[in-house]
C-alpha cells in the first residue's frame, strides 16, 4: 500500500510501475476508484469526517480478500489504523505500508501543474504531516520524493518493492 496526501507522487508512481515490465507481477487497485461521483457523495454525506476513509478502505480490503489477486499494490490517501483493521478483518496478510511524501513546496508545485492548486491549502500541509508522525509512530517506510527526477523515484520504487 502507498499512501501519501495529494501530490506526493503516489498515484503516478503507481500507473507508471504497472505500465512497466516490472509491473507484470501485481495486481493494481487505485483508492480513489471505488466510488462514482454519486456513490462518492453519498458515501461522504452518509460517514462525517474520517469515516468515509475508514469505510472505504474496510471495503477495498474486503474486495482484495474475496479477489485473491496475489500481491496487490493499491495508492490511496488513507490512514495506517484503517489498513490494519481492513487486513484483519478480510484475513489478509498484514499490508506491507510506505509513505510517499514530499515537501509542502513540491506537493505545492505538483498540485498546481496538475491543475489542482486548491488542494494546496493548510488542510492538506497538516494530512501531509499527520502521515508523516503516524508513520513514524508505526515504524513505516517513508519515501521522500522531494527534489527527484520522476524517473529516480520509480527506479527507487522498484527497488523498494523488491521487484
């Protein structure tokens, strides 16, 4: 699992593996697909706060169970403790978790190239470091991908997921 707030490079990191050779050996789930834009909507209005994250990762974790796909790599702006309770919950294997992060101006200059500077706001700089204490808290991976080349980050990805 890759998990980072919005512009840290997880998503693209992800669509670039799978569309290597190296990406042959997974099986690829994006977070953000579970829901339409309706079901998204309904989903929020239905769970306030975090719980709509925590419901949908429960429900991908479920769906990864019942789909025994082999090894899966899945990007998603979700919490640690809900990929734990989602694993046990589907018996699956613990997830092995990495941080893709990157500094407050990166995730500011990614975030505007991409046609979204309105995610740039203080909301998103305080998920960025409230992933970043968490995953020091629980002892996870964090891969920087501040100031690199895309092309560098994907080759230490590879590296990383020991492909």
């Amino acid at each position: 699992m890759l998990i980072g707030a919005s512009g840290s490079g997880k998503t693209s990191l992800l669509r670039a593996l799978q569309a290597s050779d190296s990406g042959q050996a997974f099986h690829f789930i994006y977070f953000d697909d579970i829901f339409t834009e309706p079901a998204f909507n309904a989903m929020t209005t239905k769970f306030q706060g975090e719980e709509w994250q925590r419901q949908a990762t429960l429900e991908w974790c479920r769906r990864i169970g019942v789909t025994g796909e082999g090894v899966t790599l899945m990007d998603g702006q979700t919490r640690f403790s809900f990929l734990e309770e989602g694993c046990r919950g589907a018996g699956l294997a613990p997830a092995r978790v990495i941080l893709v992060d990157c500094d407050d101006g990166s995730r500011r200059q990614r975030l505007g190239l991409r046609g979204q500077p309105e995610l740039a706001d203080q909301q998103m700089m305080d998920w960025a470091q409230w992933l970043r204490n968490d995953a020091v808290k629980n002892g996870l991976l964090i891969f920087d991908t501040s100031g690199k080349l895309f092309e560098e980050s994907l080759t230490e990805l590879v590296r990383l997921l020991e492909i």
